[in-house]
C-alpha cells in the first residue's frame, strides 16, 4: 500500500470518493461512522445514508447548483446510519470533474453527534435549522425555499420550542454545539 492510499484509507475524518453520487471508495473512518465495512459501501448509491429521498434531492439539488458555481460544497445536515440512528454530519465536497460536478469528486464527512444531539425534526424544520446557522434571515430562507417569511418564522418558533431554547442565537448555538 502507498502513502496515498494509506493516507485515504486511515484519515481521522470519513473520506469517500463519489461518482454520479454514489461512493466508488470510502475509507475505515466513514465506514464507522455509516455502521458497516469500507467495503460494503463500494457501488452504493449515496441516498442510502439520507434521512429521507426527499432530503437526497433537495440537497443534491441545492449542492449542484452552488458546485456549479465554485466547484465546491458544504454544509452541516442530519444523516443516517445504516441501523436507522440519525445524527448530525459536516460534509464537505470538491468536484474533480468542473464541467460535470457531481461526474466525481472527494467528500469529507465528520461526525458531530458528541456535540449536537439530534432533536426529532421534519424535512422542512432540518432545511430551515441548517439554512439558520448559515446566518440566512428568515427573509432569505423564505426566498431560497419559496415560503413566506412567516412561515418560516413559524417553523423556527418550532424550533425555539423543541431545542428549548428562548431566542434565537440560543437556538443557533444549540444546533452548532456550542456551549451556552
């Protein structure tokens, strides 16, 4: 084995190679983390890590759009282990292939379960949690998610409620773990 693949294989963070959105190689750390062999991921189709298949578009959906753009993605989102266990992950992504961005490219996946618990939420409540700690006023989540800012006010009162929180930067705090 080479350095590289050595590398690859023992990175303290979930690395997975991804072809048309489906993991051709994943390493020790993001077969940990999904709860089965590096091996067993090989030619698996990505969505079998979502929360939902209407979360796996909607996130490729917004992901390509903005790869488009710089050929790079991130951000902080709910996934699945293959027992089922939701949690929140950090991914991150650089395409290798700029025409085509999703034909193949290099993904980071850090598991931040030890400092975010995952609340029971909806599709609809995780978009608008994730959007919030990117600092998008309810306005701009309105306008991204083509909703009133009222109802996004309204899901994010759930969201006051069910983290226990009382305004909002609490709220933010919570969902990045920091300690209040």
């Amino acid at each position: 084995m080479d350095l590289n693949e050595l590398a690859f294989l023992n990175a303290p963070i979930g690395l997975a190679i991804l072809e048309d959105r489906v993991v051709r190689i994943a390493n020790l750390r993001f077969a940990e983390m999904f709860g089965a062999p590096a091996e067993d991921f090989a030619d698996t189709p990505l969505a079998r890590v979502y929360p939902s298949a209407q979360e796996y578009e909607r996130i490729g959906e917004r992901g390509l759009e903005v790869m488009r753009e710089s050929g790079r993605y991130e951000d902080e989102r709910v996934m699945r282990r293959l027992d089922g266990e939701l949690f929140w992950c950090r991914v991150r992504g650089q395409s290798v292939t700029p025409d085509n961005p999703f034909r193949r490219g290099v993904w980071s996946f850090v598991d931040l379960s030890s400092e975010r618990p995952v609340v029971e939420l909806t599709p609809r409540e995780r978009e608008i949690a994730i959007l919030t700690c990117q600092g998008q006023t309810s306005k701009e989540i309105g306008l991204e998610l083509g909703l009133s800012y009222r109802t996004v006010e309204a899901h994010r009162a759930r969201l006051l409620e069910k983290f226990g929180a009382r305004k909002l930067p609490e709220l933010v705090a919570k969902f990045s773990g920091m300690p209040l």
